[in-house]
C-alpha cells in the first residue's frame, strides 16, 4: 500500500501549489471520507475537461503543471487528483480504459479519426477498506451543456461515466481495461495515443504541448 502513498515526478505533493490547493479545499471536512469527496469535487468541478489538449512533454503531467492551468484532459485531473489524495495520506492510483463518447461526437472524430477515446483516465483511492472508483473528468458545466448527470462521489461507491444521458441517449460505452498503475505510465500513454490516432503521430515527434482547435 505504500507505493500508492508515494509522491513520485508526477505526483508531486510536496509542491506550494498542491499544498495550496489542499488546504483551501479541507478547511470544512473532518474524516477522510469527507476530504476524499471535496478533494474530488473540487478538482471536477474547478478544471475544465479538455479532450483537446494533450500533452508530449512528460513534465506537463505532473500534478504541479496541471494545478496552475485552467483545463485538463482526464489523465490531466486523475493525476492532479491522485497527488491531493496522497498528500492526505490516502491510498491512490490511475486507472485507464478505452472508451467510446456517443454524445457530441463530430469534433472528437473529424480531429482524433474515431469516436473512441483512449486512454481515458480514472481515480482509485483505497477507502473505508476497500478500492473505489472516482471520475473527475468531466466538469458540471460541461455536464450540464451535454445533458447528462455530473458524476458525484460518496467515498463508498463506484462513480464510473453512466451509460446513458439524462434522455435515455447512450452516452460512454466502456470497451477495454488498459489496469491500475502506481505512477504516470507516460511510454504507455504515448505509444497509445500514436497507435489509435496515427494522424497525432507527427505531434509527439516534436517533443511539445499542443492543443487541438
């Protein structure tokens, strides 16, 4: 369980701005149920999703980098999220899979080629002696805008993306598990990226941050 306690290069808890932002969010929760669930809400709801941005430069995951912008991809929040849970003292880790979206799609397949989205990115922290999972991805604004149900937390159950919007409409079909890892998988990511969006190819090459307009 240590491993999932760890402040590693990405999960950089020691820094001010973490440090910062932990404090600010905990002044009102007692238990750490009550910090694991305003920790989460928190970074949801304060980080814009961005599916389009997307990073080449493995300094851009650390949790430091991504708690001074203003939007992030899911791997972007899971991180930022994972590091506040440790820096608490609880148990954490990323888990990704490959899914696919079935609400707003056009953009996503005229820039990535595909309606699916890999690898997208989930928090496990280890409370009340058991794995659960935490989505902080997508935002209640964007919730809102696409008309589905924002993802709450209560620190005993899972809060995985619902299959269907608040019409009935599917909205996240769940097609591979990729499995928990301890730290930032960056080669994995990468390779990944590049074998399901050959077209993004050329941008990692290049070594830099980029966002899709």
């Amino acid at each position: 369980m240590e491993n999932y306690l760890a402040a590693t290069y990405y999960f950089d808890f020691d820094h001010p701005s973490i440090q910062t932002f932990v404090a600010d969010t905990l002044q009102a929760a007692s238990s750490q149920q009550e910090k694991a669930i305003q920790l989460y809400l928190n970074v949801r709801d304060r980080w814009f999703y961005d599916a389009y941005q997307l990073h080449t430069d493995k300094s851009q995951f650390k949790a430091s980098h991504v708690a001074q912008r203003e939007r992030g991809h899911c791997i972007d929040k899971s991180v930022l999220l994972i590091t506040c849970l440790r820096a608490i003292q609880i148990p954490a880790r990323l888990h990704l899979v490959k899914v696919r979206n079935h609400i707003a799609v056009e953009r996503i397949i005229e820039k990535f080629g595909t309606d699916e989205l890999t690898p997208h990115a989930f928090v496990e922290m280890y409370l009340n002696d058991k794995w659960v999972a935490a989505t902080p991805a997508f935002n209640k604004q964007l919730c809102d805008k696409l008309g589905v149900e924002a993802l709450d937390f209560d620190g005993h159950n899972d809060s995985l993306f619902q299959a269907f919007n608040k019409s009935g409409g599917k909205f996240m079909e769940y097609l591979a598990d990729y499995g928990t890892f301890e730290d930032v998988p960056f080669d994995f990511i990468r390779q990944n990226m590049i074998a399901h969006y050959p077209g993004i190819a050329s941008f990692y090459a290049s070594g830099e941050s980029w966002h899709i307009n």
